[in-house]
C-alpha cells in the first residue's frame, strides 16, 4: 500500500470552529453502556476540547487546549485523568512535550482536513499523535465518502473516514464528522480482526451560538 503526502488544494477552505456541547452514547463489548459528554469551547485566542465519560467503576477525562490558523492547528496543553474504583493517574502533556498533537487535537485537525486532501483507500494519509502518556501513536487514513447518517440525535450530513493502525492491521477505527462544525463526532466504531468492540454514537447536540445542523 502507498501512503500519501497530506497535501491541501490551494484556496481550499476550512470550517470555522464553533463552540457546542454533545452527548455521546458509549458501548464496549463486555461493559454496561455509558454517557461521553464533549464540549468545545473558545478561550480568547484558543480553543478547548473537554471529553468526559464514567462507565461502571471507570471513569475517564480528557481535556486539550490548541489553537488555529487557517489550516493549521497547533497543540498547546493536553491533561487527563483516569480512574479505576476511585483510583486513579492523572497526566499533563505541556506546550514544549507536544512534539505533535495530542489525541484530542488530532480528532479536531482531522475533522476539519477529511476530505481535503489527497488522501485514499490505496494510498492513505499519515496521521501520528500523541496519547495520554506522550507516547506516539501511527495511524493511516482516508474518506470513505460522504453521506448522510443516522444517529440516535437524528440523520445528518457525514464525513465517513477510516483509520488504519499502521503498526497493527487488525485494528481501525471508523469516524463520522458533520461537515460545518469542527470537532463535532456523529459516531466511531473501533474494530479489532474485523469485530467491533467498541462503539461511540451522538445523541444530542446543543449548539453554543449559531444553529443545529
């Protein structure tokens, strides 16, 4: 397989962020299901993403503060906490470890570069971040298409990408992005030799400012 260089068309436009607050519904093989609550958020020149989820007697946070440039995103502090039977670890990525973007970061760069670039089944685009720890992570990917979806918040227009785990072929994930709000997930499904283990889908969104898609 062929990988691709993540080249932009010149003049190609990339979508406004724009703050929101969704709710995701959360299944994993094996667990009850759970809530993930997602806010964006704009703090004078940068941007917030927090994520927060408690499934059982686990519970996880992730919050990211990066900035953006017209195409460019940049990563500017990354902190998560997890928790197992009220035990726990909390991390700190800061400006100067983020040699690239951290996880949070990298979904919202991908939501808004899907299908933007030269980017296909047989010579997907590289994407590497970093996860809690700061430890790199090498994915491949591309658009699948563009179509609408439906999710348990209703049916909406969708970038379908596939991400594939350049280290381990058994495993990718499955994304679905709105086209005009940056950062927003419609649903994701991690596969693993070709089951899905996990599922992730929207089921309500509250815009802040602006309107429903």
């Amino acid at each position: 397989m062929t990988t691709a260089v993540a080249d932009v068309s010149p003049g190609t436009a990339f979508s406004t962020p724009k703050p929101f607050e969704a709710h995701y519904r959360l299944k994993v093989d094996g667990w009850p299901s759970a809530n993930i609550t997602h806010h964006l958020s704009q703090e004078e020149s940068h941007w917030l993403s927090d994520m927060r989820f408690s499934i059982a007697v686990v519970s996880g946070e992730e919050r990211s503060r990066f900035s953006v440039a017209d195409d460019a995103t940049r990563a500017l502090l990354y902190n998560s906490r997890y928790s197992l039977f009220g035990i726990g670890n909390d991390y700190q990525l800061k400006e100067e470890q983020l040699t690239t973007l951290d996880r949070q970061t990298a979904l919202f760069d991908l939501s808004r570069r899907a299908g933007k670039e030269n980017c296909s089944a047989s010579a997907p685009c590289d994407l590497r971040f970093l996860d809690h720890e700061g430890e790199e992570e090498h994915y491949q990917y591309y658009m699948e298409s563009q179509a609408p979806i439906n999710v348990p918040a209703g049916e909406f227009e969708a970038l379908n990408v596939i991400m594939l785990n350049a280290e381990k072929d058994d495993r990718e994930l499955h994304l679905s992005f709105h086209p005009d709000w940056p950062g927003l997930l419609l649903s994701a499904e991690y596969f693993k030799d070709g089951e899905r283990e996990t599922q992730i889908a929207l089921t309500d969104f509250n815009p802040s400012g602006g309107d429903t898609p």
